[in-house]
RNA sequence: GCGGGCGUGGCGGAACUGGUAGACGCAAGGGACUUAAAAUCCCUUGGGCUUGGCCCGUGCGGGUUCGACUCCCGCCGCCCGCACCA
C-alpha cells in the first residue's frame, strides 16, 4: 500500500464539518412537511471541558440524528447549555471572577470543543437557562404557576448553613456538616417557595404505566420515589381530654386491619399535641429538644434506635371502650408524612415491635399465616414460635384475636375496619376516612443564591406578596455583585431589591431567593422548538414537536430531573403553554465510562496521561512518565476528577479524529452499560478507520473498478449474488439495530460486511463484471451504513467513489426484498435435541421433502441404527430434530 | 431490610418468539512481506480426549420440553436504587 493513502482525519473533518455548515443540512426547519423526530441529549453543565460522558451521550443522540434525517423524517436536533448554578459562584469567589463571565468562556470553549465531534446539531435553536431571554420566560411561567396557585410560599425547615449563609439540599449535608463549609447545619424554619408538584402525584405514578419505551428501571424508581399508600385517616378519642383540651388524635395506618393488634401510639416530636404536653412537662420538652438535634441524614437513621418519651396521655380503642392505649412521642415519626401519628402493631411492623420491645408493650399477633396450618396445635405452636421470636410477621394470612374480623382475609379485614369506622362518628364527624398518601412532597425551590432565575416577587408591607407584573418582566440579575463575603450577594446589594409596590407604589423589597437549578432543566426541551418566541412557548411549534421522541441521559437523573419535567409539562399544560402531559415519549439512560486507576506509592493518584503501560510476559505495568518509577494499577472505576482517571476527548480527537473516538463509543459495550476505555480499543478504532480507507481507496483507483451501478446488470455469477445477499441481510440487521439503539450490534454487523468486502479479490472482480458491481454495491451500502457513526470518514469515502453530494443528506437504502430470502438453507439436523449434522435444502421445502432428507442422512442413519425414529420435529426454515 | 438488574472463552460482548452457543472486536500464538521495525495480510484460538471422530460446556442444584443462555423453583455471587413513609 501507498503511503500517500493514510487518511487523515483531522484535515477531512475540519472539512466536513465546514461543508455541512456551509450548506446547512442541520438547520431545522419548523414547517418542514417531512414527518417531524424530536431526539435530544441531555444538556451539559457548562463546567468548562466536556468529559467522555458528553462523547458518549451525545454520539449516541448522533446517530439516531442522522439516521433519522436520512430515513426521511424532518430531524429536531438542538443543543444548549444548563447554565446557572453554584459552580460558578464557587468560582467567583475563589478566583475573584464574575459567574457570568466564566459561564460563557465556559460555553465558548466547550461549544467549541462539542462542534469538533461533527455533531449535526441545530445550533441555530442554541440557548443558556442563564440567558436573559430564557429566565424571563421562565419568570412568566412562575407567575402563571402562581396564579393557579402551582407555586405558592409556606414555611419549611431546612438546613441551614451558617457559614455560607444558604439552605443546603439534603444531598449537600455530609454528616450533619455543609459539604462546603464543613460547618454544623441548622434546621431552620424559613419561608420558601414552592411548585405544587402533589397536585399531580396520582398522576405523575398513573401515567409511568403508559411510558412504554421508558426503562422499566426508571419508571419503578419514580413509582417509588412518589410511593402511593391507600389507608385509613382515623381518630382515637382521648381519655380525659381535658388535661390538653384536645379530644381525638388522628393517625394515618395502611393497616386497619391489625387494629386489634394495636398497643400504643406514637406522635412525631413536632406533633401539636406533643408541644401541648412539652408546655408542663419539662422531661418532654427535654426529649422533644433532643430529638431535634438527632442528624436526620439516612445512614445516621439507619443505626438510629427507636426512643419514645410517654405523654400519660391514653386513647380509647374505637372497638374495645375498656381498653387504653398509652400515647408516646416517639423519634421514629416524621410529622411531614400523614398525620405524624400512627398506632403501633409491635406484632405486625418491625419497627413497632422494637419499640414495644424496649418499653415493655404488649405484643399480640392478630395476623397468622393460616394456610400452612392443618390444625387448632399448628396455630398454638406457631404463634409460640412467634412469641419467641424477634421479628414482626409482616406476611399475608387470616385475622386470629380480632373480634369481628377473625378468619378474613387482610383485604377484606382492612375493607370491613374502613366501612365500620366511617359509618361510626367521634364527635360530629365520622370516626375515619379512607385516604391515600404519597411519599412525594412539593418542590422547595428557593435558593439563597446570585447565580440563578430571580423569583419574580415583590413583597409590600401594605399589599404582601406581589407578583411583578408580566410587563415588568424580566426581573434581571444585577451585574454588579460581589462574592467577598459569604451569603446572598442579591441581598446585599445597595439597591437592587429596593423597588416600589406594582400595587400601592409604596417602598418594598424584591424576593431575593433565586430558584433551583433544576427549574430550569424542566422545560429546556419545549424551548427548542421555538427558542426566540416572545412567550415561553410557541403553541403551534410546540404542538407540532413534541414529545421528544427519544431522550437520551445517564441514569443518575432518573428522578429528579425527569419527574421535574413530567411535572413541568403537566404544569405548563394546565397554564395553556404545552398541549401535553409528557414530555418524553422514548427514554434512553445511557452507561458511564469508566477507565482504570493509577496510584502512586504515596497515594496520590496518576492520570492516564502521566504514565506509560509496559507489558512483560503478559504482566502489564504503569511507569511514571516523570519519574520513571512504577505505578500500582488499581480498579477499573467510573472517570472522575477525584480519581483523575480521566482522559481528554480532545486529546483523543487531536491525535486520532472524532470519527476514531465516535466508533469506539458505539463499538463493543451495550449502550445501556458502562463502557470501559481503553488505549488498545482507541487503537483498534483508528486501525478501522484506517482499513475502511484503504478498502475504499484501493477499490476506488483499481482498474476493475466499475464505471456504473448494477442496476442495468441482469444476471449474477453465484459469488456475486452471494455477496449481495451479505450485503443487504447487514443492511436491514443495522436499519433495525439503529431503531433500536443496539450499537454495538449495529458495529459488529458492519465489520462483518466490511470482511466479506475486503474477502473479494481484485483479481475475481476482474474477470466478473458482476462480482464488481456487486462489490460496489456492498461498498456504498457499507459508507452508508456507517455515516451515522463516523460521518466523516463516510464523507470523505463517498467522494472517493465518484459522488459529489454528501452522504449525509443521501436516502438511506432499501435492501431488497428479493435478496432477504435464501433459495438454498443450511438446515441443522439434531439428535435427540443435539446438533449431528447439516442439510442443505431448498428454502421452503415440504415438511415430507425435508422429512425424507433427514432420514437419508448418514448421521441419522447411524443413529436410528435401523429402527424407525420416535418422532422427527421440524421447524421450517429452522431446525429439524429426530428423536430416536 | 425492601425493590430491581446481572452472572456466557483470557477480556468487551453476540445469540430473534424456546431452535446450530461463543457472531464481531480486543488480547494471545504461529506464518508471509521487510536488511530491520512499524504498518498490512493469512492462519489458529471455550475445555478435554483414545482427534477424519467423540465427550463436556452459558454461576450452582433441580424441573418443564423433542430441544433451555432463554421459561419455572431453590441457592450462591456481584451491581444499582430506595430506606424509620406508618
């Protein structure tokens, strides 16, 4: 091979990359007639680089981008930038520069870096949440949230963190310390704003069920994550009510049915009884402070043991007048969920039976697994076993010690408690109501924070809270902040929250809280397809667009983020600015990259940068580059900053090409999972690459090379036809594993045509005109195939085999129907279900035919030694089995 | 603890609706070309045996079936999510 053939990639896609823009194929049109496909990635986080997680995400978007747009369909394919956030006030803070500043270097260069992959992007839709243009329209969503009252201000406690002066996410509390600050978080009472994300839990669960291309995986975290709980809101009337002048306690049970079995109840420590009781019973107060202190973080209440402080006040058990039952606070229970009581079944929850344990309560099994019971003594000897035991039977089975409900079944125990108690009455109102609960509370998105979407308020001293009037609209951020002490700088600033009632015109102050990040994230999608709209969306467009057809992220937002979206849609469809409820038809979560790690002796770790791999006998070794001393080669982790086993996409495109670092992406690992860099699969990337060059060049300039299409060419030799047949079975197998976003199925199909291209010699194709054409055929269909992939090597390729548009806006191809089928099958013949042998058969031969066949062969023969066989099972096409 | 997923060669993985297990790639070994190297090309590569053939083999043990990586039951191991939610 000639020298002068090596393709260089980094001329060719610096070439592409200008001609698809010169002519831009990317921009999408809003009245394209062709059928609209909405694919969309993820938006990053401008951190200042893109990682090895943004290739992969947004290769894979790639892919189906240009695969569509090829398959006919008018592609939306935008980009844009997650823009605000803490990150770059960290900065400002650290190196004394402005947020905004270094968000949009931050964008420049990553924009920059994103635009070397050759991503057919719509970069004309590009936009930053940060952008004045798209906060103010997410201002005006606010305010009309807060009109139908989806947004709204109550008092919540959050930590606190005093030294940054800000509320921290719950994620943000490490061991009861800012995750920043490291100081001691505080639980603080604050007012903050709220979207009424529980107006739609029923919803939000109800409609998982519909989201079929959604993983399964995702839709069940979110089902749980809103955790849907059908039970019974009763009230237990207080005995000797007039210690509190409170008559009833009302708790919240899933369980009605183990009433019976019931021997305490226990109220949170902020329960408005238990203040009641605090106010003249110091002990209590006591305990109520100390419960407040407890670090709330989960694996601190994973170990935590149950405390209760006993109140002396006693309830009457609504089927048993005689009986009391004690009232505790108790540690254990959250006043945020139901009622922020519950009564207690030591015998039937597991947590109950260690409190009653460690007080003393009784525990009396009313629910018994009676099915396994022959007899009265297995019932007695069972319950001993129970008695003896040290955990609660939370199992199915048959109501025992419980009055009127013994022998039913736990549906129908909780079905005749629920019809019983709401037709009794306690005081004028029914005893109880059925209620369902759900896990998810509303979405607190105030942030003390400059860096983020002002909140569109003005509080009076006469009028309250004021909304700013929509033609007031945007609320801008001041430029003119300083990040030298910490807290809010909005709060601080000389002026900027001073402002003059839009109601009574008297002095007032701005809302100084910005909103979450995550606000921003939850309607990006419905931006693009109308981006510089003067309202938040453009009906027409948005109607039209969405939903996305396919969304393609990591599974670390399998919650948050897309049950913020799905509430956004449903939220903006109830304030008339989206036709729909959800917002993603097809998700896809896509797998991380991982890389090996590097640590030193000292315990630092190396980057993969800084070493070299040395291979001795198979051992392989890492060398510090700069020190020559060896490197421990640790586990094969996720890439991250701290383990700093990351590698630079850049460098990897300086030095090999995009097209290099697209096809390693896509080859080998299911998208789904996560995929393992390597050097030595770089390499064997960039050798394809190489290869198909060559493959394509060599064919090109050879002298068998044929001047036109097959398409006049009447008959086949039968290495012609063979080869045409290869050809398209790989095309409809990639058309169908492109649907489907099997990758790296897709990529192994293609090497599998590129060798049964490359098996043609010269030589042949010289002497059969049809073989050439055919191997022309299958080259083409091979570019083609992989132009989706590495669309520039495509590109350069398809100029070399004589065509002067681009592959890129080229049909994708039809495989022939005709060469699909085979004449002639290669059947597998098993024995007694294992395979013995091969029969070629014309393809759809006689059951009888292929019967006959069978049993003329030799194995087989040999194998029934002369006796008839028991049965012979024959799958057309497929198989055949002889039983013997 | 609860819920979910996954276990296939030296490695990443493929295998349709239950129908030829190991496609394709990486790594390894052998060979060709070369003064040499790189690059490239060709061959071999699940294990075993008495090797023109046979036996075993998809984490382990059972089952269903003419036939099981695939379905069912019971284990073992790894990974992920949630976690005092009544």
């Amino acid at each position: 091979m000639s020298e002068g053939q090596r393709y260089s990639a980094k001329e060719a896609e610096r070439r592409w990359q200008d001609e698809w823009s010169k002519q831009r194929i990317f921009a999408t049109d809003n009245d394209d007639p062709r059928p609209k496909y909405y694919i969309l990635e993820m938006f990053p986080y401008p951190s200042g680089r893109i990682h090895m997680g943004h290739v992969r995400n947004y290769t894979m978007g790639d892919v189906v981008a240009r695969f569509m747009r090829v398959r006919g369909h008018n592609v939306l394919h935008p980009m844009g930038w997650d823009a605000f956030g803490m990150p770059a006030e960290n900065a400002a803070m650290q190196n004394r520069v402005h947020p905004k500043d270094w968000t949009y270097d931050n964008i420049a260069s990553m924009r920059g870096q994103l635009k070397l992959m050759g991503l057919s992007l719509d970069w004309d839709r590009e936009f930053a949440t940060c952008d004045i243009d798209y906060y103010s329209q997410q201002q005006r969503l606010f305010l009309d949230f807060y009109e139908t009252g989806l947004a709204y201000r109550k008092n919540a406690r959050v930590n606190w963190d005093p030294v940054d002066h800000t509320v921290l996410a719950n994620e943000q509390v490490i061991d009861g310390r800012g995750w920043r600050s490291g100081a001691l978080v505080e639980q603080r009472d604050l007012t903050q704003w709220f979207f009424r994300i529980t107006a739609f839990s029923d919803e939000l669960l109800t409609a998982l069920d519909h989201l079929d291309r959604w993983p399964d995986r995702v839709r069940l975290m979110q089902r749980n994550w809103i955790g849907r709980s059908d039970g019974l809101r009763l009230r237990f009337e207080i005995a000797e009510a007039k210690r509190t002048d409170i008559e009833d306690l009302e708790v919240f049970t899933s369980r009605p049915d183990t009433l019976f079995g019931a021997s305490f109840l226990a109220i949170a420590p902020d329960h408005p009884l238990a203040d009641t009781i605090a106010a003249t019973d110091p002990m209590l107060a006591d305990f109520i402070a100390a419960c407040r202190r407890g670090d709330t973080s989960a694996a601190t209440l994973e170990t935590a043991e149950k405390f209760g402080h006993d109140t002396g006040v006693k309830v009457v058990h609504p089927f048993r007048p005689r009986e009391r039952l004690p009232v505790y606070v108790a540690n254990f229970i959250l006043m945020e969920y139901g009622t922020g009581a519950v009564f207690g079944c030591p015998a039937h929850d597991q947590r109950d039976f260690e409190f009653a344990t460690k007080y003393g309560l009784p525990i009396r099994a009313v629910v018994a697994p009676v099915d396994r019971f022959d007899n009265e003594s297995d019932l007695v000897a069972w319950l001993e076993q129970f008695m003896a035991g040290e955990e609660a039977y939370v199992g199915d089975g048959q109501l025992i010690n419980s009055d009127f409900l013994d022998g039913l079944s736990v549906p129908d125990a909780k079905e005749e408690i629920a019809r019983r108690l709401e037709n009794s009455t306690l005081g004028d109102a029914p005893q109880a109501v059925r209620q369902t609960n759900y896990r998810l509370r509303d979405w607190g998105i105030s942030r003390q924070r400059y860096w983020g979407c002002p909140i569109p308020i003005i509080h009076c001293d006469n009028c309250g809270v004021v909304p700013v009037p929509i033609e007031d609209l945007p609320v801008k951020l001041p430029d003119d902040v300083s990040f030298d002490q910490p807290g809010n700088p909005l709060e601080r600033h000389p002026s900027w929250s001073h402002v003059a009632c839009p109601k009574c015109d008297g002095p007032a102050r701005r809302e100084t809280d910005t909103m979450d990040t995550f606000v921003d994230s939850s309607w990006y999608f419905a931006r693009f397809t109308a981006p510089r709209a003067s309202n938040p969306t453009d009906r027409a467009a948005a109607d039209a667009w969405l939903p996305v057809n396919q969304y393609i992220g990591g599974i670390e937002h399998a919650i948050l983020h897309l049950l913020y979206a799905r509430f956004f849609t449903r939220a903006m469809a109830a304030t008339d600015h989206l036709g729909l409820s959800e917002p993603f038809a097809g998700l896809f979560t896509q797998g991380m990259v991982a890389h090996e790690t590097y640590r030193r002796i000292d315990g630092t770790w190396a980057s993969p940068a800084e070493i070299v791999i040395e291979e001795k006998d198979g051992r392989r070794t890492a060398i510090d580059k700069a020190t020559s001393e060896a490197i421990e080669i640790g586990p094969i982790e996720k890439m991250s900053k701290s383990r700093r086993n990351t590698v630079d996409p850049t460098d990897i495109i300086e030095r090999y090409g995009a097209d290099t670092a697209r096809w390693f992406m896509l080859s080998d690992s299911p998208p789904e999972r996560d995929v393992i860099w390597t050097e030595g699969g770089v390499e064997g990337a960039h050798r394809f690459i190489q290869r198909i060059w060559r493959i394509v060049s060599d064919a090109a300039t050879d002298p068998a090379w044929p001047a036109g299409t097959l398409a006049a060419q009447q008959s086949f030799t039968p290495a012609a036809l063979e080869l045409r047949r290869t050809a398209h079975r790989i095309l409809k197998a990639v058309s169908d594993h492109f649907a489907a976003l099997r990758f790296n199925v897709a990529v192994a199909k293609i090497y599998q045509l590129v060798n049964a291209v490359a098996a043609v010699e010269p030589s042949a194709r010289r002497g059969d005109v049809s073989l050439a054409l055919a191997h022309r055929e299958a080259l083409e269909l091979t570019v083609q195939m992989m132009a989706p992939m590495v669309p520039h090597l495509a590109e350069s390729c398809w100029e070399t085999l004589g065509y002067s548009d681009l592959v890129a806006t080229r049909d994708w191809p039809q495989p022939d129907p005709a060469l699909l089928v085979e004449d002639t099958i290669l059947l597998p013949v098993q024995i007694n279900g294992k395979k013995r042998a091969e029969l070629t058969i014309t393809a759809g031969a006689a059951d009888s035919d292929v019967e006959n066949a069978t049993l003329a062969l030799e194995a087989v023969q040999k194998a029934l030694a002369g006796k008839p066989p028991r049965k012979i099972i024959i799958v057309p096409g497929r198989i055949v089995n002889v039983v013997v």
